[in-house]
C-alpha cells in the first residue's frame, strides 16, 4: 500500500520521503519520483507530515520511536494509516505528544489498486482541526467524501476493526449459506444473483463473492493479522461489555483457519475452512 500511496502525494506535488525496512523497495520508490532514506529517523528529519503505512501495531512501535518523533520539524503532524489497536495507538500518540507532534490516526479501507488510483477510505480518529489542516494531502489518496472524520483519539482504529468485523463474519455467514444451498441443488450462479439483489445483499456478495468462484482467496493480507485485529476486537468489546458472541464465532472461525494453513496470505482463507469441513468448493 505504501508505494502507490508515496506516488499519489508525490504526483499531487508534494515532497517525499520514504524509509523501508525492504531496502528492495528503494527502486519502486525513486521511480515514482520520490527521495529514499536509510531509515525512518532521517525520513523524518525537519518534515512537516509523518505518515506511516505498516502492516499491523508490531511493526508501527518498532518503526516510531522517540528519535523519529523528535527528528520532526515543529509543529509537525503524525498521519498512521496502520490498522493499529487502539491501546497500540495511545502509547504512540502519547509518544509523540510528548515531542509537541499532533496526531491524526486513519486506517485504510481498500486495495491497493485503490490506492494507486486515490480511491482509497480513511476513518480519521483525532483532532477536527487537525484534520482540515491536513485535508488537501489527505485528498490525494482519496475523495472528500470518503474522508470519514469518526471522533476523537481511538475512533478511527475502532471503526477500521468494525468493519474488518463485520465484512468477515458477512464472508462467513454467506459462505455457510452458499454452501447449504449448494447442498439442496440450488445452482450456484442463481443463489449468488438473487442474494445480490434482496435483502440479505451486501457489498461482499456484490463486489467480493466472484473472486472465491474464481478460485482467488484474496491473498493481500495475512491470516495471522486478521486473527489479531478479530482478537483485538472481541477484547475490546469484552472489555466494554458489549456482547461479542457473534465476535467470538468469527474469531474462533479464523483462528481455526489460522491452525489450519498458518501465517499465509489470504482474507478468505476462513471460508476455505468451511469449504473443506462441506467437502465442496464453491466454484460455478
């Protein structure tokens, strides 16, 4: 996600900088027109705007330490579209508030050919005014109407987990549902049509549902990051005390998953799961 993200706000005029613990990325990055640093720590030094695009909260306290945060120049803003915990984030942001360094958290909705071509979602957490300041780089990598400004600190990594949540417990659910259909003789391609268009439709079924017909698993992300986002979660509303049984079997699904083919790429590894307990691949 980050190298077409670097080329959109290097193409909307801006003057970048990129750190990578791939040093193989370095090509790809200057290519783009961009500059390349040895590390994070003088990527950072005397720029007006951090942003970070890492895979998960590991790698963003690795990568964000005290040096990165104080290389800054003043009154610097720190922009992480991780899909960061929200505990993960405080400490950061606390961190970074210490060095007088605002903070904007704005998790990623979408692909990377999404972020190649400015499509992308953010769910912002943190400052409204902040926020505005930041809108003309923000609207590089997507349009003013999928800049959503959910609260304060904490409400842009939560919504981002809701909704990784709810989309996977939908592909789940509807996987289950695909395949006792199946099993009754109801033909694959009609099921898929008239779910679309009821009641039940969603965007996965609409959007998403070819891909596994096709054989694709969607191997852009990791299993074992999906299983922690779920697991953070499902804590999070343990914590709260909301009810997380619906949570819990969506976790349990992918942890099993997790068992089952291990830390590899591939957002529906879970429904393989389901397709191997059935015995039947979902395929038209």
């Amino acid at each position: 996600m980050g190298t077409p993200l670097a080329g959109r706000l290097v193409s909307a005029g801006h003057t970048v900088t990129v750190a990578d613990v791939r040093p193989e990325r370095e090509e790809a990055v200057r290519s783009l027109g961009a500059n390349w640093a040895a590390s994070v720590t003088t990527a950072a030094a005397g720029a007006d705007v951090l942003v970070s695009v890492v895979p998960g909260p590991d790698e963003a306290a690795a990568a964000l330490t005290d040096a990165v945060f104080a290389a800054l120049a003043p009154g610097a803003v720190w922009i992480d579209m991780t899909s960061n915990s929200p505990a993960a984030a405080r400490q950061l942001r606390e961190r970074a508030g210490a060095h007088g360094v605002e903070v904007l958290e704005a998790p990623m909705g979408g692909s990377p050919d999404d972020a190649e071509h400015g499509r992308l979602r953010l769910f912002v957490g943190g400052s409204a005014e902040v926020l505005d300041r930041c809108r003309p780089l923000l609207e590089a990598v997507a349009t003013p109407d999928r800049i959503r400004h959910m609260g304060g600190p904490g409400t842009g990594c939560t919504t981002k987990l809701l909704i990784n949540l709810l989309w996977f417990g939908q592909a789940t659910a509807t996987a289950e549902a695909l395949l006792l259909g199946r099993r009754v003789g109801i033909d694959l391609a009609a099921l898929h049509e008239t779910l679309a268009d009821s009641a039940a439709g969603s965007d996965f079924i609409r959007r998403d549902l070819p891909a596994l017909f096709a054989g694709d698993y969607l191997r852009s992300y990791g299993l074992h990051r999906i299983h922690d986002q779920l697991e953070v979660i499902t804590a999070e509303a343990r914590d709260l005390g909301t009810p997380h049984e619906m949570a819990d079997t969506v976790l349990r699904l992918h942890r099993l998953a997790l068992e089952r083919f291990g830390p590899v790429d591939g957002e529906l590894l879970a429904v393989a799961l389901l397709e191997e307990a059935a015995g039947t691949l979902l395929r038209l």
